[in-house]
C-alpha cells in the first residue's frame, strides 16, 4: 500500500513539473525572454530575417538636414570628406523605409568599406567621372540613378542638390542578386565590467563635429551634428545604443573636388583602437580587419570579443 502511494505521489509531482515547464514555454517569450532558435541580424541582433543589403551615401551638410529614413538603418557610417565635412552611409536590410535620404555621391574608399557586406546594393547620387569605372566594375551593385531611375525623386521643398532620395524598393528591385545580411564580425551581449562612466564623446573634423549624449531614458547614445541635435523629419532623435568610434588613418587620396581639396582615403582594413559607447559606459577596444572581404572584429583589451548592446550601430571614423 505505502508503495503504491509513493508511486501515485511521484506521478503527481512528474506530471506538475510537466504542466509546469509547458506553461514556462509558453509564456516564457512574451517574458522577452531569447528563443535561441529565432534569427537575428548580424547587425543589430535584434530579430530579423536574411534580407538584401541596401547601403546609401547620405549627405549631411547642414542644408540637407534633416535626414530621411536614417532612423530605420541597421549601421549608420560617419565619414569624413573634402574640407573636413562629415558624410554617412546607413547601411539597411533589417528594415526598409519608404524613402532615404538625402543621397549623394559615393568616394573610392567606400568600395573597401562595403566590400565587407559581399556584393551590397548602393545607392548614390554618381561619382566624378575618374571614378565612375572604378566604382561600376567593383563588386558592388552600384545603383546610381541612370541605372535606376524609377528608384530615386527630387523633394521640391528643399534645394538642389540637398533634394535627392531614393526608395528603397525600388531600389533593391533593380538589384536582384544584392547580397544578404550576413556577420561582418559584430558580437552582441552583456555589458563588461571594465566599462568608464560617460555622459558625452564628441569626434571632430576640420569643418564637423558630431556627439552623442547618453540618455538614460531612452537607454541610447543621441546624436548631434555640429552643435545641433541630429532629428528625423518627424522631429525624433537619432542615436543608438551602442556608437563605436573607429580610429583609422584617413591619407589623402589622389583625387580632389571641384574646388580643389583632396578627398581623403578611409583606411578600413588593417587594426588599430576603437572607443565603444554603451550604456552610458565608455570601453577601450582594438578592431582588426584582414582583407576588404572580411568582416571588422572588435576586442577587449584581453582579447575576448567586445559585445555591443542589441539595436542600432553607428560607426564613426576618427583619425589615429
């Protein structure tokens, strides 16, 4: 009899433990608990399926403020270029908006930058003509508008030549071979514990600054550019949880403006120091990049990968 009771029990407490752990898994992602089986962007890690590549060259003079669609980019790139302006490339696949902008022209050595990202679609409003070549014949899906007119417009409520965009759809529809999303060497999670309390880091140009505050609020870095607080055209601001600042040598290239100045050359393969930005908590790092076709990897000072914060990336290039 006391047998029989001790098995009915033991049954009882199994089939709890069932119900139990049924119930824990049904629940347990609503929790916003991680399901190790759902995919993610090599980008963000936030959850998102393989998608094509679309990577704009977007100005950012102070005419062409503010930026269309920016707020939706996977990375965001800052460059700098002729005369010690700033420049971005958002690169976008996680998600499309309906528009980005606005565009413009594309330098030699974004074709090192994005070879990381396979063959990416790009989107630019053209080059000078000693490059135009060079970047056709590169492993790029170069998408300027002559080869895609129906994906770009002209917004007549701002000025030439601050009033280029393009659609996103239209655009990858013109490229039906751009290459998907996939790891350029990002690693997301925990925050380490060797991190300085930071409230502010700035990167300046000759002509451009741009900054980012931590919000505490909203648990990302805002940005600013030259003073002023970076907005989409609906007034939100931009910014992300995790802002890497890329020290890299920016040489002078061979070609120069209309003007005269010289274009400088982002050196973005090779090694050297990074800053990375999270959680209000400054991280010294080193990045490493072997060849245009590998990916950037980023490391503490002990070797161990330096994990971003889920969502949104900017990069930002600094000289040595």
């Amino acid at each position: 009899m006391a047998t029989k009771t001790v098995l009915a029990l033991l049954a009882a407490v199994i089939a709890g433990a069932l119900i139990f752990w049924a119930f824990w898994g049904a629940v347990q992602p609503q929790l916003g608990q991680q399901d190790d089986t759902e995919q993610r962007s090599p980008y963000t890690g936030q959850p998102a399926d393989p998608a094509p590549v679309l990577a704009v060259k977007v100005d950012n003079a102070k005419q062409a403020r503010p930026h269309t669609g920016l707020d939706k980019a996977d990375i965001v790139y800052v460059e700098k270029v002729e005369g010690g302006q700033s420049r971005l490339i958002g690169i976008f696949s996680s998600q499309q908006p309906d528009s980005i902008g606005p565009v413009r022209s594309a330098r030699e050595s974004d074709i090192e930058l994005l070879r990381q990202f396979d063959r990416p679609a790009l989107a630019y409003s053209g080059v000078r003509k000693a490059l135009i070549e060079t970047v056709e014949e590169s492993p790029l899906y170069a998408l300027p508008p002559g080869d895609a007119p129906k994906a770009y417009f002209r917004d007549p409520d701002r000025r030439s030549p601050h009033n280029l965009f393009v659609r996103p759809e239209e655009a990858l529809r013109a490229a039906p071979d751009a290459s998907l999303s996939e790891d350029i060497g990002f690693r997301f999670g925990p925050r380490p514990a060797d991190g300085k309390p930071t409230d502010e880091r700035t990167v300046r140009y000759a002509s451009a600054s741009t900054s980012f505050n931590w919000s505490a609020k909203e648990k990302r870095w805002l940005a600013s550019f030259d003073g002023t607080p970076a907005r989409t055209e609906q007034g939100e601001r931009l910014g992300a949880p995790t802002v890497v600042i890329q020290h890299v040598t920016m040489q002078p290239s061979r070609y120069k403006d209309v003007t005269g100045a010289v274009t400088p050359y982002i050196e973005t393969v090779g090694s050297g120091k990074a800053t990375v930005l999270r959680d209000g908590q400054a991280f010294n790092a080193t990045w490493q990049r072997e060849t245009a076709t590998d990916g950037t990897s980023f490391s503490q000072p002990g070797g161990e990968p330096m994990p971003f914060a889920r969502g949104q990336v900017w990069v930002v290039y600094a000289d040595r």
